[in-house]
C-alpha cells in the first residue's frame, strides 16, 4: 500500500494484531474549534486490495461517508457472529478493499502552529499522507485520530490522502453484531495550537449528597510540540460566576538536573567543597514510606528526596475548589456547569484556553445498589447502534438530537453505547438532555470469543480501545460506567484494560458481561455488576435471592425485540420494582438497522445485497423501525418507564380520588400535568386538565379528582380513567405540552353479549355446514395458525409450530344438526402432520341479521403449543373501517398489552397493520370484546364476544404474509380477514432469549367460548 508507514520491515500494518498505531497521538479529552473543515466533496478510487496499483480514474465521494453506502462496487454485509470473509485467524482476506481518499486544502496562517489533523473515524485500518509523504496510521473503527501534520504542511495548497483499508487484524475485535462496511465515518478537519499547549484536562466533579456540597478536583496536563514544558506557565480554571483557582506548571525535569554528580576518582576540587546533601537524608525516603515516626521538617525533607529522584511530571498540574455550592447533575435534573481552563504564558497572556460542560455527581456502587448522588436510580435504557438507513453509520447531529429526544419522549434515561464510543457529539446531548451511559469499548470478538481474549498479541488493543474511550469521555457527567466491550469472552486482556480503568479513574463502576457470563457470583476484576444478557424472571429473582449475591444487576441486554416481539418486558419490570438488588437494563435494542441506500423506502436486511454468509433479520431488532418510527414495543416500554403509576382502583376513583406513585428519583411530579379523560363504551369523553399533585420522589400521593370528572365515572357505560402524563414546561427535548404516558384507572367492561335468545329466523349453511352470508366472503372457520413470527422461528424453538401441522389443515364435516332457527355444526381438522382437533359450532339465528355462535374446541395432549385458536372469517370488499372496545390504539398481544388503553378506538384496516420489515404476524389487538367493521355505503358488521378475545383485521392472509420476504413486496387483498382468538400465543422474545411465558401459550384442553354476529 503507497500509503502505509510499516513501523519495522516486513511489518504489514493490516495484518499485525500487535500494532494499533503509528504517530497518533495521545487521546485527549478537549474539544478543538476546526479551522479548515474538510468534508465534503473528495477524490476516490476502491482497490481490490491495499497493494493494488491506482489507476488514472478518480471518483467524487461524500466525506464523511461509507463507501458501502455510496453506489460503489462494494456492499454492506449484515454478520451477527461469523467472520465476513475466510480467512484464518486472526489474518484478513487477500480480497480486501481499500479505498484512497485524495484532497486539497490550503494552509492557513499556521507559522509558529502546531498543526493537527482530526479523522473522527474509518472503518477500519486508516493510513494518512500530506504532500506525498507517510504520516501515521491508526486502528479503532470508531474513535477519533489525530496526526500533528506540522512539518508536512506548506503554504498554499496542500495534497491530503487517507487510506482505508477494509478487513484488518481489527475486524476479529469489531465482530460485532451490525452491519460491515469501508469507508469514513465521522468528520475530518484540522486545528491548530500554540506550540505550549493544553494537552488534556481531567474534571472529577464530584458531589457529597450527605453535605449537598460539591468539589472540583482537576488535573491538567500542558504539552509543547518540541522539547520540554519551560519555567513560568501557569493553569487558571474558572466555574461560571466563581472566583479562579490557579497552580503553577512544573517544568519538565530529568533526575540528572537535581541529583548532585559523584565526584570522579583522583580528580580532586584545590578547595574543601561545601556540604549539600546532610548526613543520612536519604534514609528519610524509606522511613516515610515505611510509615517511621518523623518531624515535619522530615518528613519534607524525605518528599524533596523523592522529588529529586524521580521528579514529577513536567506539564503535569493538579488544582481543586471544595465546598462548592451548586445544583447535582442527574438525568432527570442535568445541570451543568461552564468550566474556563487557561494557560498562562510566562508574559501573563491567554496562550491557549478551552471550555468544558461538567455536571457535579457522584456514582458509587453500596452493597447491591447503584446509586447517584446517594440514590439507588432506575436503569430504564436501550442499546444504540450508530445507524442510518441511508449512510450506515454516518449520523447527523440532527439525527442525535432527534433519537435522543425521542428517547426522553418515551421515558428512556439510560444508553449502552453498544458496542463502541459514540460521536463525541452524543454524549454532549445526553449531558444536556439527561441520559444516564454506560460506555463501551470497541472491542467484540463473537467469533473468536475464547481465542482472543486471552491472545497476547491483541492485549495492546485491548488496552489502547478502552483507555483511548476513558481518556476521551472521562468528564461527562452523563457517563456512569465503562464498559470493556461485548460478547469476547473473558481473559486476562480484560483484566489489563480493567486494571488501567481502575487506576485512572476509581469515580465510576466497571461493566463487563463476560466476566460473570457463566457465573453471575464471579468476574470481580473486571464487572463491579452483574450485567447478564437475555435472563428469564426465574434466574433474576434466583440471583436476587441468592446468599452470595453481593452485587446490583442490571442487565445489559434483554427483551430481544426482532420484528412482532418483546413480549414480556412487563415481567420484567414487575420483579425490578418489587425485588432488592435488581435495577433494570437495556432494551436490544433502539432501532431497527434495515438499510435503505436507494432512498426509495425499500428496507433491506441480511442477503439482500449478495451478502455471504449473513445473518438475515437478527439485524431487524429494535423499537423503533428503521426510519425512526416508534414501534408497539416502544409504546409498552414508554408505559412501564413512565414517571406515574396509579396504586389504586376502581373505587377509590368513584369516590373521588387516584393514589399516584413518583418513579422517578430526585424530581417531584409538579412538573407534570395530567389529562383526566373518561372512557366509555360509546368512546371517549373530554380532556380535564389538572395540575399533578408534588409527590416527593419514590412516594406516594392523592390526586383528588374534579367533580365533573368524579360524576362521568358514575355512568354504568364507563370503562377507564385515563390519566395522559404530559410536560408542565418546554425542556431542551420537548415543548410544553408535549405527551409522556398515559395510564390508567380501569373499571371493568360490562357484558355486552345479550344472554341466548330463542330462535327467530333461519341459519344459512352450505353442504359442509359453513355459515354462509353475502356480506361474508369466507365463513367462519377455526383460526389455528399465524404467520410466524422471528420469534416463532427462532432456532432454540427447534421448528415447534411447524411441528404442529397446524399451517395446513383439513376441515372434515362430521355432523349436521339443523331445524328451527338452530343448527349445530360437528367438524374435524386435521393437521398436516396427522394430529386432529374436533370443533363443534352451535349457531342460533337470533333474527335473519344476527346470528350468535357457541364454540366448543378440543385440542389433544400432543399439540401442547400451538399459535393461536379462534375463529376467522372474511368480510366482502368495501369494509375499510374498524371500531373496536378493547386495548388500544396501538399493537397489543397477551404478553405485550400493559401499555394498552380500555377504551373504544377507531381505524382504518390498513391503519391497523405494523409494518414489520420481515412479514409476520401483526396488528393484532387484546382485551376485544365487541367491534364493528363498516363500509363506504353505512353497511356494518358487528362482533360481540362474551369474553375478551385477540382480535386481527386485515386486508392478508397468514399464507400472504409468509410468502415474500419483505413487507414491501406484500399485495393487499380486497377481502378484509377477521381473527377472533379466545387463545393467542404470546409474542416472547425467543428470537435471543426467554421464550414465551407458559401463561401467554395455547396448550391442550377443551375451548369454549360464545359471540355474536351482526350483519347489515
């Protein structure tokens, strides 16, 4: 490669686990303003390999920009666990695209400037040159390097070229579960600094919520582009209005200019020299550290002899304020503080000054809790990706801002970083914003987990990644914990980074899930929690339970969420909040990573780009859709995540008042208001808005209800009180007004099925016995099977739905029994794989419009988990809308409906499809027991049921949905196809994790069930 600096001959910089880097330099914390941006528009060609020879041709490309994204030849290819090549470890492919960067830039006034040159991330081995000649090289996908170009750059146009080189030695601690791409990621520019510079400025801000005071301590490190730190240079730092502290700068020394020299053997001073060091001083140094009883004036002494032996670092300056009196950063309060540092040269100018946002806060681990400023918090978060449908990874700061505020939106307080540092840029907003992180290293070896963690040749990497984090993120206050990476097993790599985390920066826990990942009771060195991934209830509460445990858990992933999924994450929140020790998780995970390169709305998925061997939909696993869009799921974590919880019932709200519970931690709700709305059978009632009562934090309180309010709920057709949560004030996320939750008094659904009248008209059946109607394109017919979910396939279900038979069934009539109004139906299915269910149907014709069905279902021991069992039927063309009283307005399923509301909703049917990307089942509504499908022409078709049942109305079949591989390429029909399920299987989340609860499956047993049928 033209553009590669090899450190030592025969050194091949891709393929050399134990380089991580050539003249980068250190990673810092301070943010420097660019002075020339260089992204943009720049010269490219992709080679097929890093020796390839350039040819002639150059092409324009977007920087910051992924070529995998960007038309070229080379696509993006979606691994959750394999390598994306063959090659043997840890050596990448001959076939390995490298892509050549070529611009121009002219020099600014830089005489006397140090110059430096800022690539904020490429994937993944990254070579620079200015004007033709080697600068350096750097690894680490994604964090920031740096390259002091001053001797390289020239007055007018200069020549910039960065290579990447695609698969490296790096790419077996990148295997990560995303999708591979080559390019520039983040933004290129280049900044100056005086020659004596700020080099690095580390704020502990600390806050003593036992005293509510706050202390500042800082450590400030000054630098020169050539030799040593000078005599005379002073650090000045100023919070806001406060007055400065000030420490002089340590020149930098060598023992050689402070230790006397021994005199030279027959080489004798004319002159009695005079005494300088006394006698028996150097005894001193080892009496204090042996802790001897010593006066002060030796014990200063003994510090001057250590000094002098091993002078302290030059540039190296440590200042502190104490008894500060400010306002505690949190993610529900993120107060945040401008922090003024300043070098003072020896003239007594500003020679070099920046400005950092620090939030006072102290995280600490006591027993089996987390806790900040002294309180044990809710982790209430999501794993993110860095992820565009469009670019990849190429975000925006607008995209940030938006995800994060989405986030705040829905109550989310906590992000993992999975599985690397985010654009510096993040972290300022989750500062501003108030999110709790836990950030994580760009280290993940899925494949090659065993292997290389405990690999020497990589325990450099290991170091460089998680140091280079720390150092970089070390003062935002949003960040609460280092993470040491993902899914790389555990060795004693981990414990090198762990050791240098622990020594540079005791202030904040370590988290690291493969430390305790077969022994949540192990893995000390490198995991102050336990961070599991994917637990069942049963082994949380089995841990929260356990003598030995001696640790708060908070895992670090959990309620897999891959297309139509997540179901029991109210499970989970019901044993956080009622058993010790246990605080919550992240969500996997934020959004969905379907990629759209075209723009033309079609998302892809693993294998849609040629993409061998690939992982297909694990990469379709978030809460939000790949455009950003909040799912379902997101909806119920939205619920459970609210800062409101009503502890009362039904009778306390009809006499006049709702017990509330604050969950949040340092807040009261008098930031709140609350929309009292009565929901009835007919729909709902209008919006009374009260100010929320100021429960302390953690408590409880009464909302006292106004009257008018109080008398609605005293009419026999109301179901719920509904209380809609939103902001009293605009905060920088959201405006005043802006809606948080919604939560609800429920006060039960009165029956709606008339008890069983006489028979008053006649009961249309064709020879096989099956209901027949005009306004019925299908009749009903027993409802077994479901579009599959990711779930349903997952592997660890080793195909048992398919194992059913129950996707193709054969309907054999039994027995008729028709007279007078009535006619009872007697029928067998039989599964393609033999086992057979009996199904009788009595139907009485209650007028020649309504008719009222009684089923009875018995299904055999040896189908003991099937999807569903129901009945289905098909409305004629033209029925569009659809009214229901039941759990709404949103996606609900038996193990997935905290977050739905009682009430009476109206849509369209294509308004109640999810559009997950695989097709599956979806669209589905809980808690149903009464709905009416209408058309254009004012013509209905009522259901009324006399239990709550699953109900689905749409415009597919399951056989629809399971034919085409993406939701895009579906074919609405103009039938509209009704489920009514007495029994649905839960959605889980077994795709990775906990299958569905045994409560939420449909086993074997007698079924029976009445409803009834309106028509016209």
């Amino acid at each position: 490669m033209n553009a590669s600096v090899p450190p030592s001959p025969g050194l091949v910089p891709w393929d050399a686990p134990e380089l991580t880097s050539v003249n980068r330099l250190p990673m810092h914390a301070l943010a420097h303003p660019a002075e020339t941006m260089l992204d943009g528009v720049w010269d490219f060609q992709l080679l097929p390999h890093p020796r390839a020879d350039r040819g002639n041709t150059w092409q324009d490309i977007e920087v910051p920009g992924l070529w995998t994204m960007q038309g070229t030849s080379d696509k993006p290819h979606y691994t959750n666990i394999a390598m994306p090549f063959e090659a043997p470890y840890p050596h990448p492919p001959a076939a390995n695209p490298t892509g050549v960067y070529r611009r121009r830039f002219p020099a600014g006034e830089w005489t006397g400037r140090r110059v430096v040159l800022h690539v904020g991330a490429v994937e993944s081995v990254l070579a620079v040159r200015v004007n033709g000649a080697d600068v350096g090289i750097s690894k680490d996908s994604h964090l920031a390097a740096e390259f002091d170009i001053s001797e390289y750059v020239h007055r007018g146009d200069n020549e910039l070229e960065l290579t990447v080189v695609k698969w490296s030695d790096a790419n077996y601690i990148e295997d990560q579960d995303q999708w591979w791409h080559g390019g520039i990621a983040r933004s290129v520019h280049i900044y100056t600094t005086p020659q004596t510079y700020l080099a690095d400025v580390q704020a502990v801000a600390d806050f003593d919520p036992d005293t509510g005071r706050a202390a500042l301590a800082l450590a400030v490190d000054v630098a020169t582009q050539h030799g040593a730190v000078g005599e005379g240079w002073t650090v000045r730092a100023r919070i806001a209005d406060r007055p400065a502290i000030t420490a002089t700068v340590p020149p930098t020394r060598s023992t050689a200019d402070v230790v006397p020299t021994k005199p030279t053997p027959g080489v004798y001073p004319d002159e009695q020299p005079a005494a300088f060091v006394p006698d028996g001083v150097f005894d001193l140094l080892p009496l204090h550290a042996a802790g001897a009883a010593l006066s002060d004036d030796e014990q200063a002494i003994a510090l001057l002899v250590h000094d002098g032996a091993f002078p302290p670092r030059g540039g190296h300056v440590r200042l502190r304020a104490d008894d500060l009196d400010v306002r505690p950063w949190s993610a529900e309060d993120p107060q945040l503080y401008a922090l003024a540092v300043e070098l003072i040269g020896p003239d007594g100018e500003v020679a070099h000054s920046t400005t950092l946002r620090i939030g006072f806060r102290r995280v600490e681990i006591r027993g089996r809790d987390l806790l900040v400023n002294g309180r044990r918090i809710w982790v209430q978060g999501v794993n993110r990706h860095d992820f565009n449908p469009r670019t990849g990874r190429v975000i925006s700061r607008e995209q940030m801002v938006s995800e994060l505020a989405l986030l705040k939106r829905f109550n989310v307080n906590a992000v993992r970083t999975s599985h690397y540092p985010n654009d510096p840029v993040f972290l300022q907003l989750c500062d501003e914003y108030g999110l709790y992180v836990v950030d994580e290293a760009n280290i993940e070896a899925h494949g090659h987990a065993a292997t290389v963690c405990a690999d020497p040749r990589y325990l450099g990497a290991f170091v460089d990644r998680v140091s280079r984090m720390v150092r970089r993120d070390k003062n935002h206050p949003c960040v609460i914990m280092w993470s040491l990476g993902n899914e790389s097993g555990y060795g004693v790599n981990h414990d090198a980074a762990a050791g240098w985390v622990r020594s540079y920066d005791p202030t904040r826990p370590l988290h690291y899930e493969g430390a305790i990942a077969s022994d949540w009771h192990a893995g000390h060195r490198a995991t102050d929690v336990v961070c599991p991934m994917y637990p069942t209830v049963d082994a949380l509460r089995a841990y929260a339970e356990h003598p030995r445990a001696d640790r708060p858990v908070i895992l670090c992933e959990y309620a897999h969420s891959e297309g139509n999924s997540t179901g029991g994450l109210a499970a989970y929140w019901d044993l956080f909040e009622s058993t010790p020790g246990l605080q919550g998780g992240f969500i996997w995970e934020f959004a969905d990573h379907g990629l759209d390169p075209d723009g033309d709305g079609r998302f892809r998925y693993g294998g849609d780009f040629d993409d061998h061997p690939n992982d297909g939909t694990m990469c379709i696993n978030g809460v939000v859709f790949a455009d950003g869009t909040p799912q379902p799921a997101f909806h119920e974590a939205r619920h459970l995540f609210a800062p409101v919880r009503v502890v009362s019932g039904a009778d306390e709200a009809r006499r006049g008042q709702v017990r509330l519970r604050n969950r949040l931690t340092f807040t009261d709700l008098s930031n709140l208001t609350l929309g009292l709305q009565v929901e009835t059978i007919a729909g709902a009632g209008g919006i009374v808005t009260v100010p929320a009562p100021a429960v302390a934090p953690g408590g409880d309180g009464v909302l006292d209800l106004p009257h008018d309010v109080t008398k609605a709920l005293g009419d026999p057709a109301a179901v719920a009180l509904t209380l809609i949560v939103r902001l009293a004030a605009a905060t920088p996320w959201a405006a005043e007004g802006t809606e948080i939750g919604r939560v609800q008094v429920p006060l039960g659904i009165p029956a709606l099925l008339p008890a069983a009248e006489r028979a008053s008209g006649h009961v249309p059946l064709d020879d096989e016995g099956l209901f027949v109607h005009p306004l019925l394109s299908a009749p009903p017919t027993l409802s077994l099977w479901r579009a599959l979910t990711d779930n349903d396939l997952a592997a660890a279900l080793d195909r048992r739905a398919v194992r059913t038979g129950l996707f193709r069934v054969t309907r054999t009539l039994l027995d008729l029994d028709a007279s007078d109004g009535e006619a009872t139906v007697t029928s067998r299915y039989t599964a393609a794989y033999g086992p057979t269910i009996e199904h009788r149907q009595h139907i009485v014709a209650v007028s020649d419009t309504c008719f009222r069905f009684e089923e009875r279902v018995f299904v055999p021991d040896e189908l003991d988990d099937i999807p569903r069992l129901g009945v289905t039927f098909a409305a004629a063309p033209g029925f569009e809308s659809v009214s229901w009283l039941g759990r709404g307005p949103h996606e609900t399923y038996p193990d997935r409906k905290r977050s739905g509301l009682l009430g009476r909703f109206t849509s369209s049917v294509d308004g109640l499809a999810v559009p997950y990307l695989r097709p599956q089942e979806n669209g589905g509504r809980a808690d149903v027991t009464q709905f009416v499908l209408s058309a254009d022409g004012a013509c209905d078709i009522a259901v009324t049921v006399d239990r709550p049942v699953q109900m689905n109305v749409s415009h597919f079949l399951p056989a629809d949905l399971e034919s085409v591989r993406h939701t895009w390429e579906l074919k609405a029909r103009p039938e509209t196809y009704v489920h009514l399920d007495v029994a649905h299987r839960g959605v889980g989340s077994a795709a990775v994790g906990p299958d569905t609860h045994p409560d939420h499956r449909v086993g074997p047993g007698e079924y029976h069930w009445s409803w009834q049928l309106e028509l016209g």
